[in-house]
C-alpha cells in the first residue's frame, strides 16, 4: 500500500491526512482466531470470515437468516447488485449481554448490533475482508480501572478504518451463577481479563478461583449451557436476564466509578464541522519521534503553545521495529524501545490552530497518521 502524504490544509478529509511508512501496514496477524461454538449463538467468528471468502451467501444467512434473500442470493462479490448498501448493523467484539453490546446500543440505537468473537473480527466486518457486513464497529479503548485495550490500539494502525465517534459505558459487575446456587457454592469465578482486574479485590475475599475468557457475556453463557453450578460469572446484569442466571450480588466492582471509553469506527472519515457546529470535537493521532534528547516535549509543545488540550497520551513500541540504535555508531549507540506516541486533544480538523500544530508536528515526527476527528462524548 502506497504512503500518503499529510495535507492538513483540507481538514474534511481526514482519511487523506495520513503518511504511513510501510512497518506500520502489515497483513493482519496469521494468528488464528479461535471459534468455539459461535455459528450456534449467531458470533461471528473467524471460521465464519475463511467461509465468506468462498460464499458470500452462506456467511449472510448465518448472520441474519431473516433478511437474507431466499431467491438468487449472491454468490460473490461480483454478483451484488448495482447500489448495494450493507445492513445498518454495529459490529462489537463479544456475546450478546456484553458491555461492548450496551456501548453499540447507546452510541447507535438505530443499528442492528453484530456479535464478534474477536477484536480482529470486528475491524474485518468492516474492512476489506468483510467489508458489507457492518457499517460500523464500536470497540473499547480504555477503562478508568484497567486502563487502555491495547490490542485496539494495535489493530487501528493495522486496519484502515477511521474513528468517528466515542461513548461511555458505566460498568456495574454483577456476580451470576445458575438458579439456585448460594455463593458459599461458588468456587470459580469466570470472566474477561479487564473484568476479574477490576473485582480483583471481591474475589480475592471470598477466596474463587479466577479464571480468564474470551468476554463478560460469554462467561455467563458457558455457565448456562454447562450448568456448571460451582462456578460463578462476572458480567452485567443483561447477560444474566439473556441466559436465565441469578443475580447473587451486584457492583462488585473495587471501585464503583468504573467506565469504560468505547470508540465508533467508520471505513469513511468524519466530515469536519463546519463553523455553525458548536459541538466540542476531539481528535486522534498516532506518530513516531526520532531518538533523541527533548523530542517528545518539542512535539507535545506544538499542542502546548496554541492551547490545545490534550485529553490523552498513550506510548507503544512499534511491534514491527520495537527497538532502535540511540548514539553514536555501533559501538557507542545503546539499544532501546522504539515507541509510537497515540494522542486525544480537543479541537477539530476545520480549527485553524489545530491544521497550524499538526503541520508544525508534521516538521518532528517521521510518521503522523490521523485517526480520526469526531465529536467528543461530554456525558459520564
């Protein structure tokens, strides 16, 4: 994929203000994406992504039965009809019941929400590989208790896919277990690795054992259809209604102010505002610095300098180049963590003052990539 060069100077197209060097653009991890039983509950899984390579109208009736045409459906790309427009479906990463489930209801409640096994899945529903299956995604990308989702970050460099909105989920744990079980019964405890983080102190008290799944949901779903009844789930209270589970405690959470950031991800930017849109915008970038002293300050004082608020800044060392040669020459020089810098800050693409500091940024960094620039989500 060719690099393109950054053109700040045209803020309604975002997805043109990129200049991505080719480490940043590599295929999508050969890792396969375990599947297990997600036809059954309608997930979409990676199995269900190698089939709709082959058939287009097999992997439409296994995500919606009721809508997929009964006659002459589509057996390729090719024979979709002129003016195909896919379903307003939301892919989230996730059984239903899941937390990522309420933040694809609250941020789209027009859209038909689409089950995930895997972060990866959500981004190929829709990228190329899947790309008129969801018109949308929403994806968690960091936790007041847990911190940042990283994996999302990774995959949004690896995908080209733009944000174009954020939202705000108030997680409340709830500790679940089949009909008739008492808690002193409880002996394990299932749920998301963020999940058990962030009732790690409950659990610790009341002596479970921790185990780690794929979702919140998914763990109460296991529950069910195992009847398992020494083991416990940690998920919302949806999950349990969804699979006939008791509620046997409720905000089990360490600390109550627990909420989840959830971005919406579009294959098409948002439109800058225009000066007669009065609502707070924020933006998202990723970029490099070369190695040196006082680089990151000379790029976070072009933000500094104009008064732009940065909301959040988040390093990681870039997975294909991890670790680079600092000093002079081979004998002299020092290996260390070569790192891509991720930032939030308010302001949209159409702000004169925010074109003025990327261009500025632009003259540091060796490699800037815009996210995407949407409206900022103010509620919590």
């Amino acid at each position: 994929m060719q690099s393109i060069n950054v053109h700040v100077q045209k803020p309604c197209l975002s997805c043109e203000a990129q200049r991505v060097p080719s480490a940043c653009l590599g295929r999508p991890s050969q890792r396969a994406i375990r599947a297990r039983a997600a036809k059954a509950s309608g997930v979409l899984d990676s199995a269900m992504v190698t089939q709709f390579q082959g058939n287009v109208s097999t992997i439409l009736r296994s995500i919606s039965p009721s809508r997929a045409a009964p006659d002459a459906a589509p057996t390729s790309v090719q024979d979709l009809p002129t003016g195909f427009r896919p379903l307003s479906r939301v892919a989230y990463q996730g059984a239903p019941g899941a937390y990522s489930e309420m933040a694809a209801m609250k941020a789209l409640p027009s859209y038909e929400p689409m089950p995930c096994e895997q972060f990866e899945v959500a981004f190929q529903a829709l990228s190329q590989v899947l790309g008129w299956l969801a018109e949308r995604a929403v994806l968690p990308v960091e936790n007041s208790l847990g911190g940042s989702i990283h994996i999302v970050y990774d995959l949004l460099l690896r995908y080209r896919l733009h944000i174009v909105g954020e939202v705000t989920v108030k997680v409340n744990h709830c500790l679940l277990a089949l009909p008739g079980t008492k808690k002193g019964d409880i002996k394990r405890v299932l749920s998301h690795p963020q999940a058990l983080a962030q009732t790690d102190g409950y659990s610790r008290s009341h002596g479970f054992v921790r185990e780690a799944v794929d979702d919140t949901a998914g763990a109460a779903k296991m529950i069910a259809e195992n009847q398992w009844h020494d083991v416990a789930a940690i998920a919302s209270r949806r999950a349990g209604e969804l699979y006939g589970l008791d509620v046997l405690e409720e905000g089990i959470q360490d600390a109550k102010d627990n909420i989840t950031r959830f971005i919406v991800l579009s294959r098409d930017p948002q439109v800058a505002a225009d000066t007669h849109d009065q609502r707070p915008y924020k933006t998202s970038i990723v970029f490099t610095l070369n190695v040196g002293p006082g680089m990151l300050f000379k790029a976070l004082s072009v933000f500094a300098l104009r008064e732009i608020d940065l909301t959040k800044i988040e390093s990681r060392p870039m997975r294909d180049n991890p670790l680079v040669l600092s000093g002079d020459g081979e004998e002299g020089g020092q290996r260390q963590f070569n790192y891509m810098f991720y930032i939030d800050f308010v302001g949209s693409l159409a702000e004169p003052h925010v074109q003025n500091a990327l261009r500025h940024l632009e003259e540091i960094a060796p490699f800037l990539r815009i996210l995407g620039s949407y409206p900022r989500y103010t509620e919590m």
